[in-house]
C-alpha cells in the first residue's frame, strides 16, 4: 500500500485522483468522514459522508482500520476496501493525515510505503486552501497551524517531495509509484 499525507491544500488528493487514473493496478480507498460536504462533492466522491453517530457506531464495530480527528472532522478507512483490492492484486493507495500515516506503518510494517508532499510554503498553502475553497475557510488558523506541525514530520516519510508547480510535481510522485510497483 502507498500512504499520501500532507497538509491541506498541498495536493495530495489531485495527485491521487490523477495518479488512479493514469496507474490502472491503483485503488484508492473512499474514506468516511464526519465533515459537511464541498461543493462539486457527492456521497462516495471524494467521501462517504456519514453523521457523528453513525462513525461513532462503526469505529464501536471495528470497521476501520484508522481513524482520527483532523480539523474537528472524524475521518476514518475502512478494513473492507483494503482487502477488496488486495485480492484482486491492486495496491492500494490513499490519502491521510499524518496520525492515519503513522498508523498504517504501525499496522502494515512490511506493507505500506509512505509520501509526503510539501508546499513550497505556509504562505502558499494558506493561499491554495482559500482558492480551493472560494473562500477563507473558518479554520484557516487551525488548517495553517496543523499544517506547520504536519511538514515537521515529513522526515519521518519513505519519500518526500514538494509541489511548487503541479505538473512537474506530479511527474516525480507518478515516477515514485511506477518505481515502487516494478519493486513490489
């Protein structure tokens, strides 16, 4: 499995999105999450939105294999994707913070290679995230504080790059992932 993480706004879900597209062997997992949906959103693209009651219920039945709270959010991923794919010989790769990083690395020791990818700046990032967003959003501090908290732990990474411009940002992530899947 490949792990993603990276703050918010950083890129990781285009780069996941593209290279999904591009690399037919990928799965990417659908997370659940607390969070009120984005517009240009539905259920299951990019997330299956689901009430605080009801992730609580699943986090009680075991259904996944991680879980955190990221921006006052429940996020977590479910076992089932995972070995859905795993038998039908896909890697799996997703998009999670980095507390689900950790956790997936703990669990899958043998299993799971981790990327982060950078902004070239806090400046930049607070700028994307305000793009992205058409707006300021509400917890722009608390997104621009994780965020700084976030990139300290990008040592603790397989791999790290920084996405200053995407395109040739994603040529080096897709690069990355093509090495890793002739090693595997």
């Amino acid at each position: 499995m490949i792990i993603i993480a990276a703050p918010s706004g950083a890129g990781k879900s285009s780069f996941v999105a593209r290279v999904t597209r591009d690399v037919p062997r990928l799965r990417d997992t659908v997370t659940y999450t607390t969070r009120a949906m984005r517009a240009g959103e539905s259920e299951g693209q990019p997330y299956h939105f689901v009430s605080k009651e009801k992730f609580e219920t699943l986090v009680k039945e075991d259904y996944f294999v991680e879980f955190a709270i990221v921006h006052g959010n429940l996020y977590g991923t479910p076992y089932y994707q995972i070995r859905e794919a795993w038998d039908r010989n896909e890697v799996v790769i997703m998009d999670v913070d980095v507390q689900g990083a950790e956790t997936f690395k703990r669990k899958f020791p043998n299993d799971a290679v981790s990327i982060f990818i950078l902004p070239p700046s806090i400046e930049e990032l607070r700028r994307r995230v305000a793009k992205r967003d058409g707006k300021i959003p509400a917890d722009m501090e608390i997104r621009m504080t994780n965020a700084e908290k976030e990139i300290q732990r990008a040592l603790e990474f397989d791999y790290r790059l920084v996405n200053d411009d995407f395109e040739k940002s994603y040529r080096q992530f897709k690069k990355i992932i093509e090495d890793l899947l002739q090693d595997g």
